[in-house]
C-alpha cells in the first residue's frame, strides 16, 4: 500500500509541473510572459540535475555515469525556467 501511495504521489508531482509548463507554454506563446534569455553553461544545469536526482540514484542502488564535453557548452535560457532545464536532464 506505501509503495504504491508512495508511485500516486510521484505521478501527482510530474502531472503538476506537466501542467504547470503547458500554463507557461500558454502564456509565453500569448505574450503574457516574456523571456529573458542569460548565457548558462550545460554542465551546471547538468550538475544540478544529478544534484536533485542523487537521493533517488543512491536510494536504488543505481550507478550514474556522466561524459560531459571539456570545453563549455553555452545555452540561452530564460533564469526563471533554469530549473525545469534541470529536471529534464
């Protein structure tokens, strides 16, 4: 029964920030939001995500390997959006 409470509430979250990104897809393609695009480099974004998914990795037993390139991969990203980039990786 927990564990399966425990699956309900992730597909809640995920729903939730499904929503919440077609809201802003909404929003954005209305002009009711504007972008601000900064310089953010790849692997920051990347270390954030192993940041945020390291808990779950650890709690599974998984082993994560990453092959980032040496020299900085730049995106143009909105700030505001950086962490939705990060839960993608």
């Amino acid at each position: 029964m927990a564990r399966a409470r425990e699956t309900i509430e992730r597909q809640v979250e995920h729903m939730t920030r499904l929503i919440d990104d077609l809201l802003d897809v909404s929003r954005i393609t209305r002009g009711k939001i504007e972008l601000r695009q900064e310089a953010v480099v790849l692997s920051t974004l990347v270390a954030r995500a192993v940041e945020a998914a390291r808990p779950v990795i650890d709690e599974r037993g998984h082993r994560l390997t990453l092959d980032l390139p040496q020299e900085p991969v730049t995106l143009s990203a909105d700030p505001r959006g950086w962490s939705r980039c990060s839960r993608i990786f």
